[in-house]
C-alpha cells in the first residue's frame, strides 16, 4: 500500500532535483493528511514541488496567486444571480478542489489569510450561509517568501498551527544546479508526468496509519519534548496538544515510509523540526545571537532524553 509512494518519491525528485529529503518530508506530510507550508526565497522550486506532487498523486488541483488584493470570495466562491433561474447561483472558487496551492500567502492580508482557516481545520467552507463539503482527500500547499521581502504579512500563529510542517528547499548544490541548467525544462517535465497514484489510493493509506503500533514509551517521549518546549524559557509559547498530536502522526507516516508496522523515538526526531520549529517562536536570543527557531528545535531535541 505504501509502496507507490515510493514511486511518487522518486519521480517527483527527477523534477525537483537534489531534493529527495525535503520531497520524502512532502510525501510524509500528506500521508499523514496534513497541510505543507514551503518557505524559501523565489526561484528555488517551491511551486514546482507542489505541482509534482499534485500530479504524481493524481489529485485535481488549482493553483492562487495570493496578492494583497486578494479578497476571501475570490478563493471560496460567490453567489451571482442568474436570470434565466431567477435566482442567485452559488460559484465555487478554487478552493474546491483536492490540491489547492496557496502561492505566495503571505502576499495576502490577513482577512484573506484567515479565509483559510476553515477549510484546513474543517475540511468546508461556509459561505452566505451554508456550509460546502470539500473533496476527499483535500490538502492545501502553501509557499511562502521570507518575511523580510517587500511586500509580504506575517502568518498568524493560528494560521502556521493549522500546517502539519514547513520545509524549506534551499539553493540546489553545484551537482543539482548543473543538471537543472542542462536537463529539460520543467515546466515541460510536469506536463509530461504520469499519475502515479490516485487519490482513493492515498485515502486507504492514511487510514492505514492507524496500524502503525505506537508505543507507551513513545508517547512518554512526545510528552517530555512538549512539556520541555513549554518550560525551557526559550519559546515564547510551547507546543500546544494539537502540535503534540501532530507529531505523533507525522512519526507514524515516516514510520510507514521506512516500511514499519511500529513507532521508534528515531522517527520522531526525523520529523521534529519540520512540524515544530514553524510553531515555536524565540522569546529571546542566546548569548546575544539570534538563534533560529530550527537550531532551538534541535537543542531541545537533545535536552531531552529518549
């Protein structure tokens, strides 16, 4: 069952080249049924790791442009009157479909930012007055611009709870670089990518993570890094339970992925700062040294004994 994903893995990395940790973090992320966010500066392959993974899953999708004009209606829908019904007609926006990426979302203001918030948490979309079913599966694939770049709004910490991890790509190195400036475009890879899974396939996967034995011990193990991350002094808040329920379930898809039926306290670290350091925020440098919330994470992954 979990096999294909392997595939989808491997063909999406002949697109993203030289990026097969942060693609198997990707793959963990959905398989999971979690919402990605993607941050880095443009041109590094954000976009085009979203559209792969839409593709190679086999799941419709629709890309938005998030701008500062951006207004909610324009991603959820609105009601325009038809005369030949004699009646209002509701038009579903792009957010009806099973991939939705978000592009550039900290480009929008908050009051579209929060638009979201619904669907991610929910899986609807309540609009005029009545609540919308979305599709199944349904995952929403955010990029976002370094907060420094003109032009962008900060996430609220209530938006960044609602994904499930956040990945940031990187400059390729000179071997990756080098096949990207003479390989095929890729643009034109996309168009030419098969399916490698279909959607119903994903589904009975990520209910077949319930299998995935987790341990007492495991779970004593989550709870120490939680409860560190709230009494440490370094965060300005801890991880909260749904932060907490959120890492069980990303260790039990990676768990998964590396073909086992049970939880080891490796999995968790494998997957720790993906899904925490986007929700930990410092309350204050170090020695004078502002430490990003990725290099916290990994210290407190080792104050913390297995």
């Amino acid at each position: 069952m979990f096999a294909k994903l392997h595939t989808v893995a491997r063909q999406v990395s002949q697109v993203v080249v030289g990026k097969d940790l942060q693609v198997r973090q990707a793959l963990t992320c959905l398989l999971a049924g979690g919402h990605l966010l993607v941050e880095d500066v443009p041109g590094v392959g954000k976009t085009t790791l979203a559209h792969a993974l839409a593709i190679s899953l086999g799941m419709r999708f629709n890309r938005i442009q998030f701008t500062s004009d951006l207004l909610p209606a324009d991603v959820s829908g609105i009601s325009i009157y038809e005369r030949e019904q004699n009646s209002f007609v509701f038009h579903p926006g792009p957010i009806f479909t099973q991939v939705l990426l978000a592009d550039e979302i900290n480009r929008a203001t908050p009051k579209t930012q929060s638009g979201l918030l619904e669907a991610m948490e929910e899986r609807q979309v309540s609009a005029e007055g009545v609540t919308r079913a979305l599709p199944e599966p349904f995952f929403v694939i955010a990029t976002q611009n370094p907060a420094h770049q003109v032009g962008t709004f900060p996430l609220p910490e209530s938006q960044l709870d609602r994904f499930l991890m956040c990945l940031s790509l990187g400059y390729p190195d000179a071997a990756a670089e080098r096949a990207l400036l003479m390989g095929e475009d890729r643009r034109a890879m996309l168009k030419s990518l098969p399916a490698a899974m279909q959607p119903e396939e994903l589904v009975a996967a990520q209910q077949a993570l319930r299998n995935i034995h987790t341990s007492a011990s495991l779970i004593d193990y989550v709870q120490a890094l939680a409860h560190a991350s709230r009494q440490n002094g370094t965060f300005a808040e801890g991880l909260s339970p749904r932060a907490s329920i959120a890492l069980v379930q990303a260790a039990r898809a990676w768990a998964a992925l590396e073909g086992r039926n049970h939880v080891i306290p490796e999995d968790v670290q494998a997957v720790l700062v993906p899904v925490c350091a986007h929700r930990l925020r410092p309350l204050k440098s170090t020695h004078g040294v502002a430490l990003a919330s990725r290099d916290l994470v990994l210290q407190l992954q080792k104050s913390v004994p297995l």
